[in-house]
C-alpha cells in the first residue's frame, strides 16, 4: 500500500474529507466496481438510486487514505479496491443493496478477452442467417452449424464456452451476430461494511424463495411438533385441544365408556358390529 503524508492538495484533501463526511452520514460503506459500465448507464443507475444511495467515484488511493483516516475495521475494506472500485453509500443493510444493484445489470455484447459469467449456450434448431460465409464462422467458433432447406441449421445444442473461461475474438463476433448478450454488465459490489462487519458478495447473493420455502417448513414442523406433543403455545393450543377431544372420544367409543357424549356412537358402533357377525353366521 502506498505511503502518504499529510500534505495533501487541495482539491485531493476535499475529496477525502468528502468520503469521511459521507461515511459518518450513512450507516454502510461499500465498494464498487464500474469496470465496463457505459457512462449513459452509470448516470441511469445514479437516478435509480437517488434518495437511496450516493455513488462515488474517487481514486483508489484517496479511499485508502480516507478509510485510514477513519480508522478502526472499516480499512478491511482496502484489501477489496481494485482498478475501477468506486464508493457507495446508503443507510440501506447489505443485503438490501445487493439485491438493489443486481437489478442495475443490463446484458450486453462480449468483447474478446472478457470471461463467460455462466456456461454460453447455443441451443440447436434454426437460424435467421442465409447461406454464406456466416457458415463457415460458426463452425470456426465451435457451433455444429450446416445448410438445410436453404437456411443456416444449428445441428445441435452446444456449449461454446464453459463459465470462467475467456471469450475468444472468433466466438464474441459469431455472438454479436446471432444477437446474443452473455454478459451482465452494472455495478458489482465488492465488499460493504455495515455494523462492523465486513461482508462480501459471498454472503449477499441469497435465494430469497430459497430462504422463504424453508422458513415455511420449519414453521409447519415446529406446528405440527408443539401439536403432536401437546406443547401449547399461542398458536398452537386451539389444534391441540381439539386433537385431545377428537382422540379421548375414540378411545372412549373403542372401550365403551358410557358417557352422554357418546353413547349414540357407542351403540352405532355395536349395531355394525352385531350384523357384521349375524352375516358372518349365515
């Protein structure tokens, strides 16, 4: 890490003290990457978090030396600055911002060199290409891609390039021709810290239907547990008393308990059981 002193520029020392100012205001620091982004998208994504979160894009080495000057856990956060980190801040908790920026991503076209974030699939069947040369670039970029009925066929469903592996100059053409867009592009948090706690993406990305279907069946098993060992809680006395109900007037129909709540069903139950035997007799 570099070396500062405390003679810094003017213009160098507002930044600083904007980014301690800022981090003092809200309740969470972040780091963000802007690698890729277009700078018409950055502006939409500023005006979709208006109110929300304030973006900052400074130096890397005025957000170390802010953060050093802040002092304390949050300079944890330097290990995550990279070549096009930018600052966030909100009052919003990590995982609300999370989920608030990988709704900023857009998909956009490959460029050579770029790294597959998932698995690039072509899916077989036909395209909108004429017969030409668009034959033979295809087949260079590893799609099974022949002529039938006078039209380009993709011949079979192929995996192009495997997810971490990196977009050859051949393949990112071919993808922009068939108009396909493997790449999310918007800003990517990098590591927040909150509470003082540093969290990193890791931990963020949660399914929340996931999450949600699981909390639901822990809930019906605590239910049907307080029910069938007869813990009474709030929630669960009403099914409770009425399962004691329901199972003390069986046994008592079964041992012939004679009380007014079921002596009809105790006679019921002799009169089946008598013509069960008188038909068993004939």
């Amino acid at each position: 890490m570099a070396l500062y002193t405390h003679h810094l520029p003017a213009w160098k020392r507002e930044e600083v003290e904007e980014i301690k100012k800022n981090s003092a205001q809200y309740t969470l620091i972040g780091l963000v990457d802007m690698y890729g982004i277009p700078a018409a998208q950055v502006q939409q994504i500023r005006r979709n978090l208006r109110g929300k979160a304030v973006i900052k894009v400074v130096r890397n080495t005025l957000i170390e030396h802010a953060l050093g000057e802040i002092g304390g856990k949050v300079t944890e956060l330097n290990k995550f600055i990279s070549g096009h980190s930018a600052m966030i801040f909100t009052n919003d908790n990590p995982f609300k911002l999370f989920k608030a920026l990988e709704k900023t991503k857009t998909k956009m076209a490959a460029k050579p060199g770029e790294t597959a974030p998932e698995d690039i699939v072509i899916e077989k069947g036909p395209t909108s290409f004429k017969p030409g040369p668009i034959v033979g670039e295809l087949q260079q970029a590893g799609i099974p891609a022949a002529i039938e009925g006078g039209k380009v066929k993709i011949r079979e469903t192929k995996t192009i390039v495997k997810k971490g592996a990196v977009i050859s100059r051949k393949v990112a053409d071919v993808l922009i021709k068939m108009d396909i867009k493997p790449m999310d592009v918007g800003l990517v948090l990098q590591a927040a810290f909150y509470e003082g706690d540093v969290y990193e993406p890791s931990v963020l990305a949660i399914d929340e239907t996931a999450i949600l279907a699981q909390v639901q069946l822990a809930a019906q098993q605590a239910f049907n547990l307080s029910v069938n060992a007869a813990i009474p809680t709030k929630e669960t006395i009403a099914p409770i008393l009425t399962k004691a109900v329901r199972e003390a007037r069986g046994l008592a129909i079964e041992a012939a308990i004679y009380e007014k709540d079921v002596v009809d069903a105790i006679i019921g139950k002799a009169q089946r059981e008598s013509l069960a035997l008188k038909n068993i007799v004939k």
